[in-house]
C-alpha cells in the first residue's frame, strides 16, 4: 500500500476492534489471550471500525488480506485506512501522529498500543489504564446509576435494581423467598452472554455449578427480576473524560428469547423514537433521557473518555401497559447501536430502512455460501454512494470466514 504524509488539523484514530474486552478488564492483565472463539470474530470483523469512523483515521488489521477491496461494491467509499503491523513498521515516517481508538478499553488493548508506539515507530497517543476502570466496567456501578435515576424520577416506577450475592447458598435462600422468574447475571458480561434464566424456586445441579463457577472467577453475581420484555432499545453517549458528556443517538435493537444480540434496526433517529412513544409518553422518554444523562455525566465525566451505550427495554407490566427500565446495564466501549447511529448517517440513503447483524455459522463454507446466495437474491443498489436497498457485507467473506456483519436494507 502506498503512503503519503498526511496533514491535517484533525488528529487522526487508529480504531482497533477487540470485542469481549470486558473478561480482559475483570482479569486486569496485559497478557490476557481471547480464546479462540473471540479471535476468531476479531479477524473476521477487524474493519468493522472502517464503517464508524472519521475520514482520515485508520483501523489495525492482523491479516493483508483483509483490506482486499474487491468485495466492496464500487459506489461505497470507506473513511478509514486499513493497517496491518507490517506496514506501520515499514511506513511509520509517512504516517500522522495518531490517537488510539481500541473498540473497548482494556489492559490488553492498551498493551497493543504501546506495543506499536515502542516496536514499530508509530507516533500515536495511548491512553493510561486506571484500575478504575475495573470498577466502573462492572454491573455495580450500573446498579448504582439505577438508584440514582429512579431517585431522581420519583413519579416514574422502575424495576428493583438487581442485588449483588457473593455466596451460591446466598443465592439459593434469596430464591427461596423471593418470586421469579429471575435472570442472574455475572458482574463483567455484555450482549446477552453470560446471562442464566432461572425460572424455579430451587437451583438443580447444573445451575449450581455454573453459579459457583462465576463466583470463584469473578467474586459475586447479580440477580434480578426477570421481565416481560417488549423492545429492547439503548442510548449512546460520549464522554471526554473532563466532566462533559454529550448524546449521540438512540438506538433500537433485537435480541432473542434469552437476551442475545440479533441486530440493529436502520432508521432515521426520528423514526426510532417514534417506535418508542408507542408505549409511553414523549414526555416519560424525555425524562429518562435527561436523568441519564445527568447521573452518566456524575458518574463517567470526569473519569472516562470514549463512547458507552445504556442498555434499555421496554416491558409489560400488565396486559394495557408498559414501563420502561432505563439502565439494564453500561457498555463502556463501541457499541453495536452505535455503529448502526454511523451506518446510517454515514452510508444508507435517508428514505431507506433495514437491519444491521452480525451472523455466525460453525459449519465451514456456510458463512461463505450464505454471502453469495444473498449477493444473488438481494443485489444492492445505491443512491449518490449510499445503500438504498439489499444487501451488503461490511467485511469480506472467504470459505474461512465464520463470523459476518452484513446490512439488508429496503
């Protein structure tokens, strides 16, 4: 590939996309080594960053031939640049002093950084890791930002905020006096795993093995009344880590019938809230919005900088009504929601909608064959650059390609 010297008032990101990055912030440790199901969604979706990010930045690749081009059809323009390691060594010169973006911070991430900056010559500015972070990565402090808005929204009734068990028999006798069903949750967790449906009063000996498994690892585990849920939706903000925190979009997604992430809806930011009104009052989202955002500036402002995402649901609470809960947990990272905020401003034609999705197939070829059958069946088309319907891959797919994120707009 070849460089030329950027100039530029803007400072440029080096993106890096390292999902799971919260087992890397409970472990605390710079050589924490996903296992191989992670390292495997990181190679495959290494330039999903590319669709999120700003014009002049780049995104670090592992492998040469993920910046092949040829899967991307030609009206598509990527912001970013990929970089393998391989070309920072030989063209570090060349490139402009840059700001490390990783999708989630964590030791780990930073270590990489730091790595290239002293290795490989690359001018970048790393943040520091704070052991605060652990604790504010943790469902707890989410907890705690619960309290503080149903605090501040008296009038407004919310679900219990989960409590914190650090003992299997602790768990066990709050299920014996308390009516389920309940979702019991580790403390370091996002996206719908590491969740455990219990739906009994008492744990049977699986349940109990995984529970004690999770306290071993990870000290305590949350329980929490389970709801019936209607629409899972978040709200995405950034906070610069000098007590300001700004809003950057609401975004509605889906999950299945265990809470596992299946998608992004792909609408205009409008049109998402008015999904919302239909079960409550604009006045009610307007409240929410603004107690969050306040106690988010009181607890992240001052002692973050990047993005997070408020996870939210909308659930029954009778066969006529609905309530909100407006802080199931804080994702201190890019999220899912807001890459489909930048998709679409970005690159989907304002009079389209669609859903935005991460797939993934065990059985080899699969996933490839899937991304030719879907070329076929919905070939897109495009509007001065922008998708206005079909489908499009935002990576490339080979025969060895297992994890996929793709857009099927209409």
């Amino acid at each position: 590939m070849l460089l030329t010297k950027i100039w530029s008032n803007k400072q440029s990101k080096l993106h890096y996309y390292n999902p799971g990055h919260e087992t890397a912030v409970w472990q605390n440790s710079t050589h924490y080594t996903p296992p191989a199901s992670v390292r495997a969604i990181v190679n495959d979706l290494a330039l999903l960053p590319a669709w999120y990010a700003d014009e002049g930045d780049y995104v670090f690749i592992s492998r040469p031939e993920q910046q092949l081009s040829d899967w991307l059809p030609m009206p598509v323009h990527l912001f970013a640049t990929p970089l393998t390691r391989k070309e920072i060594r030989t063209n570090a010169a060349l490139l402009p002093r840059m700001e490390a973006a990783p999708w989630g911070l964590s030791p780990q991430s930073v270590h990489l950084f730091e790595e290239l900056k002293q290795k490989e010559g690359l001018n970048i500015d790393c943040p520091v890791w704070k052991n605060e972070y652990v604790t504010l990565t943790n469902r707890q402090t989410a907890a705690g930002c619960l309290a503080e808005i149903q605090q501040s929204l008296p009038h407004i009734s919310f679900p219990a905020p989960p409590v914190f068990l650090s003992q299997l028999e602790e768990v066990e006798d709050y299920l014996h006096w308390h009516t389920g069903p309940f979702v019991l949750k580790t403390p370091y967790s996002s996206s719908g795993r590491g969740l455990l449906w219990v739906n009994e009063k008492r744990l049977n000996d699986s349940e109990r093995k995984q529970i004690h498994g999770i306290i071993r690892k990870q000290h305590t585990v949350s329980l929490e009344q389970a709801l019936d849920k209607e629409a899972d939706f978040a709200m995405e903000f950034y906070s610069d880590g000098k007590g300001s925190l700004r809003y950057e979009g609401l975004s509605i997604f889906i999950t299945n019938r265990r809470g596992a992430y299946k998608g992004n809806r792909l609408q205009t930011q409008s049109a998402l809230w008015q999904q919302l009104l239909k079960y409550t009052g604009e006045d009610t989202l307007n409240s929410i919005q603004q107690s969050v955002s306040d106690v988010l500036c009181h607890t992240f402002a001052s002692r973050y900088t990047g993005y997070l995402g408020v996870d939210m649901l909308v659930y029954k609470k009778d066969k006529e009504s609905f309530g909100i809960h407006p802080c199931i947990e804080i994702n201190l990272r890019y999220t899912m929601g807001l890459t489909a905020i930048r998709l679409f401003e970005n690159h989907i034609d304002s009079s389209a909608e669609g859903i935005f999705n991460i797939l993934c197939e065990n059985t080899p070829h699969l996933a490839y064959e899937q991304h030719i059958l879907m070329k076929q069946m919905y070939p897109p088309t495009f509007k001065n650059g922008r998708l206005q319907k079909g489908y499009l891959s935002l990576c490339p797919v080979t025969t060895h390609t297992r994890y996929t994120a793709c857009i099927l707009a209409k």
